[in-house]
C-alpha cells in the first residue's frame, strides 16, 4: 500500500491539479471540451452548452481557490484564480454544437463498420483480460502471500498495479472511443446518450447496423427548435 507521507502528498497534488484543471477547461472552453470528450459526436444547443458552462464555472472557481490555498499560498491568490477562473467563462461565447456530417461514400460506411467492429473486439479483450488478471492476482496473494518477503511484497505490489493500471487505461480509452463511435450517415452518436447495450441502429437517424447503403431513407427525429 502507499504509506509514505511524501508519496502520498504528491500524489494528492497531482489529483487536485488534474481536478481542476478539467474542471477549469470545461468551463473557459466548454465548446471545445465537450467536442473532445465527446469526439465530436454529440448534439448540444446553446442553452444547453450555456448550462453546462454555468455548472462547471460554480465548480471551477472554489475548487481553484482551494487547491490554490491547499498548497500555503495566500488565500487572496487564490481568491484572484477564482475571479480570472469566472472570468474567462464569461468571455468564453456559448455556441451550438453539432457534428459533422461523414462522406456519404458506401467505401466510408464500410471502413466505419470495420472500425465499429474493431473497437467492439478490442473493448471485450481488454475486459477478458483486466477480470483475468485481477483473479489471478487475487489467487496468488491468497496463496503465496504469507512466503513473500516484506521487499518482494512491495515489489509485486507495485507490478501488479502497474500493469493493472495499464490495462485499465487500454479498456478505458477503447469504450471511450466505442461509446462515441459516430454514425457513418449523420455523424452522431450511434449508440445514444443512455445506450448501455449494443443498438442495431443509429439512435438519431435510424440507420440499421452494418447498413452500407448511404441512400437507404432516414428515420432521423428532428430535435427541437429545428
């Protein structure tokens, strides 16, 4: 386990920086962070990237301001942050996001599908393998544990959180990309804001899954106000 003061006051400073810088970036930039954390693949209108901007402000700030005095920096630097923090918010124009629209290529579709499989594969692959491990993990230190030296604890502990690490990020970025897999027709997300299976057809424009026909009719509901 991690007992040293030192580590875990660096690692405690690493998360609260991390923190809020993405907080801080969500609301300063809120357009462009969404685009990214969502690959461009999701729909939002102003008002809605307005109140997302607002929310992430409310939290921005503060945190800023006591991370800042968390450090033994003056509170009036902190409190500074925070106002330049609301600052940049505001100056930071909400606007209507929307994505693009693919090349209606049936070449395109196919490539698509072929991504769409691949990630599909490598998500279950990667979870196979983090279960795998963690068992196996689990069952050699239920076995062998008590014959461990106090050093060669230490050192599988850390191996094993490093690579377990590591496989947790691989699985991680693969649904990442998975979940905002964009339709081949509209460009959006194919699977939906609330899919947890895996849909045959595109949750905005209704396209059916594997479907190569870029002229084949749209079932697409219009959003409001459009």
């Amino acid at each position: 386990m991690i007992t040293h003061p030192v580590t875990l006051r660096i690692v405690s400073a690493i998360a609260t920086v991390a923190l809020c810088a993405a907080w801080v970036w969500l609301s300063v930039r809120t357009a462009d962070c969404l685009r990214v954390i969502t690959r461009g693949t999701a729909l939002y209108s102003r008002r809605m990237v307005l109140l997302i901007k607002i929310g992430a402000t409310v939290v921005a700030a503060p945190n800023v301001a006591g991370a800042v005095a968390s450090f033994g920096v003056n509170w009036f630097l902190g409190g500074f942050l925070g106002a330049v923090v609301v600052l940049l918010a505001i100056l930071d124009k909400a606007v209507e996001i929307s994505p693009a629209t693919p090349p209606q290529l049936p070449s395109s579709y196919s490539k698509s599908w072929q991504q769409y499989l691949g990630l599909r594969k490598q998500v279950i692959i990667y979870a196979l393998i983090l279960i795998g491990f963690v068992v196996a993990s689990f069952l050699t230190a239920v076995a062998l544990g008590t014959r461990f030296t106090e050093q060669a604890s230490t050192v599988l502990f850390w191996s094993v959180s490093c690579i377990a690490t590591v496989t947790f990020v691989g699985y991680a970025y693969n649904t990442w990309k998975f979940i905002y897999w964009p339709c081949p027709r509209c460009g959006c997300r194919f699977r939906g804001p609330f899919s947890w299976v895996l849909p045959k057809k595109c949750s905005r424009c209704g396209l059916p899954r594997w479907t190569e026909d870029p002229h084949l009719p749209s079932s697409a509901t219009p959003l409001p106000g459009r």
